[in-house]
C-alpha cells in the first residue's frame, strides 16, 4: 500500500489524495517524502513548496492555553513532521534549511482560510479532527497547479462523530473523478509490529466486546 501510495502521489495528473488508515502505516511519512520529491527531489519539479497544514488542538479551541509566543506553541504541532525531514535527510537540521529557503512551511489548518495557494503540494493532516465546514475551507485553498493529500485516522478522532466532517466529506468526493482515496490496514502498520499486534488485538476486543452486548 506504501508503493502505491507513493506512485499515485507522484501522478502529477492526480491533484487530491486521501490517505487513511491505522496509526504507523505510514501516511504522513509517504504524503511528506513525495511532497519533497516533487519540490526539490525532480529535475523538473511540479510544485515551488510544500505547505504541512493540520488542526492545533482538537475541539477547535485555539492555542491559547500553550505557553510562548505564537511561534513557540506552534512549534510543538511541528515536531513530529520536522522529525521525519531529519530522518529523511538523515541531519538534524534539515527541515530549518528547507524552511529558510521557503521550500516547506509550517501553518494550523485555521490560517489557511481566505487564501488561494498556487503552485504548491498542500499536505493536510489529522483530517479526522476537522469540522465539516473547516474541512471545506482547506480544500477551496487549492490555487492554480497545486495539489492537495489529506490524511487521518478514523481510529483517532478527538471530536464527536457528529463533530468531525470528514466522513460527509468523503460521500461528497466519492462524486469526484480527480479525487483518489488509499485507505491503509492493520496488514500495512510498519512503525512497530507490537503497534500492529496492539490493532489488531485491540479491534477483536471491541468487535467480541460488541458482540456481547
């Protein structure tokens, strides 16, 4: 699923992608090594920047409750896709280089709003944390020869399911020919093989828990 995962972000005829799926299949880290293939890796490249987008705290409160200026609390949200820069560069100063030359940037799904982003490789994730109209505000971002690849974990929603708009947002792009949907099992987990043990384990205890009641 990772290979073709990684064929169908590299389509350049493919301009938004779904990924989904169980947590250590590898979805942030495909969305974000073809994103830089397709910045910096090509001789030709499709895109000017990569743009890594997702909610700052769950139940759409603001970040307020974080200590340090704006930066700072951001910075916390940033962590886990600077670390996978690092791995993917192997130096621990990767993504600040690729940030200072405007090819990656960093921002809350919040301040995507009211703006039109062209020529980039938009990377949204924890979709499954977005509300119904704020998921409809990231995809009308998408400007002129930009792409967009979404990603979450269904198993990981920090809002009601009455909350959460993504699962409306997908009966809606069921609809749409361009839009391409890659959903990752327990079979695909690569993190750990205790993570995937844990899945697999923990969903025949709630599917025999269910089954009893």
């Amino acid at each position: 699923e990772q290979a073709f995962a990684i064929d169908l972000l590299m389509d350049p005829d493919v301009k938004v992608v779904s990924l989904v799926g169980r947590a250590g299949s590898g979805k942030t880290l495909c969305a974000i090594a073809a994103g830089l293939q397709q910045t910096i890796g090509l001789r030709e490249n499709h895109y000017d920047r990569m743009i890594v987008s997702r909610p700052v705290q769950p139940l759409g409160k603001d970040i307020g409750f974080l200590p340090g200026s704006e930066e700072e609390k951001i910075s916390v949200y940033k962590r886990p896709y600077q670390s996978i820069v690092q791995e993917l560069f192997k130096r621990d100063d990767a993504w600040e280089i690729l940030e200072k030359k405007g090819v990656v940037d960093f921002c809350s799904t919040s301040f995507l709003r009211g703006t039109t982003i062209d020529n980039t490789i938009i990377f949204v994730d924890e979709i499954q944390n977005l509300a119904y109209n704020e998921i409809h505000n990231v995809v009308t971002r998408i400007g002129k020869d930009s792409a967009l690849v979404l990603a979450g974990d269904f198993n990981q929603m920090d809002l009601d399911t009455e909350e959460s708009g993504v699962r409306d947002f997908f009966e809606i792009a069921k609809k749409i020919q361009g839009f391409k949907i890659i959903a990752f099992q327990e079979r695909d987990i690569v993190r750990n093989d205790f993570i995937k043990e844990y899945i697999i384990a923990k969903n025949a205890y709630e599917k025999e828990k269910k089954e009893r009641k």
